[in-house]
C-alpha cells in the first residue's frame, strides 16, 4: 500500500516566495528522512516553495484563469510531501508520528490509489497510466 504523507505547515500560507527552513530543522529533517530509507519504505520526498512563488489555474465553463500566489483564502497549504510503501495505514501513521514536526504543524496521510482498487471499466479507460508514472524513470 501506498500512502502520500502531505505536510501542512502552518504560517506558510504567508511565506514570502524565498522563506527557507533553518539548518537545524533541516538537521533533524534530514534524519527523518534517512530513516524511511532505511527501513526501505520511502519512495519519494519534496518540499515545496511557499504559495506566494506559485500560482493557481481555476476552471469555469472550460475557461482557465490564472492566479498568482499568495492566495488569500488558503488556509492550509501543501509544504511537502513523502510518499511511502508499508502494510498498512496504521503503519503510515507511525511513521508520521515520528516526524519531526513543530507545534501546529499537520502531516495528513492518505493512501494513493492503485490500479486494481478501480471497477474493471476504470482500469480500460486508464490503459497506459502505468507507462506515465514512470515517466522520471524512462528519462535516468
């Protein structure tokens, strides 16, 4: 099972475009970060830059307009992300547990959907999705 392990850092919704973590967190991150190597679960990791560096593409009637950040109505905002393979969602939650987080800050867990958890009609019209996630590694 795979579960993406989304970090909402609170503030960051008014970060401005160049804020950094600091070394030390960065420190004790970074063995977090180790350790899901180790126990051979971590898949993939990111931080990302604060909403004010990015911009957000909405819909209406086919259209799509374009918003720069920051976005006044965000209230939680995406900082980072690790996806990561265990037996089960309680085991993703452990893991979660133990990162290195500070006060007020959430890590929400959510399990990605595979393949075979789609009806079989799902799966036809998706035909080739797997050749798409591998995109970054056809390109090493």
């Amino acid at each position: 099972m795979r579960f993406m392990m989304i970090v909402i850092p609170k503030g960051y919704e008014t970060a401005a475009p160049d804020a950094v973590p600091n070394a030390e967190a960065v420190s004790k991150m970074m063995e977090y970060n180790k350790s899901l190597q180790q126990a051979g679960v971590l898949l993939a990791l990111d931080g990302l830059l604060p909403p004010s560096a990015g911009a957000r593409v909405s819909y209406t009637d086919g259209k799509a307009t374009v918003t720069d950040g920051p976005f006044a109505e965000a209230k939680e905002v995406v900082g980072g992300y690790w996806i990561i393979q265990v037996r089960s969602r309680e085991e993703a939650i452990e893991w979660a547990k133990r990162a290195p987080m500070r006060n007020n800050e959430i890590i929400e867990v959510r399990q990605i959907h595979e393949m075979t958890d789609f009806p079989e009609d799902v799966r036809k019209a998706a035909a080739g999705f797997e050749d798409l996630t591998n995109v970054t590694a056809a390109k090493a």
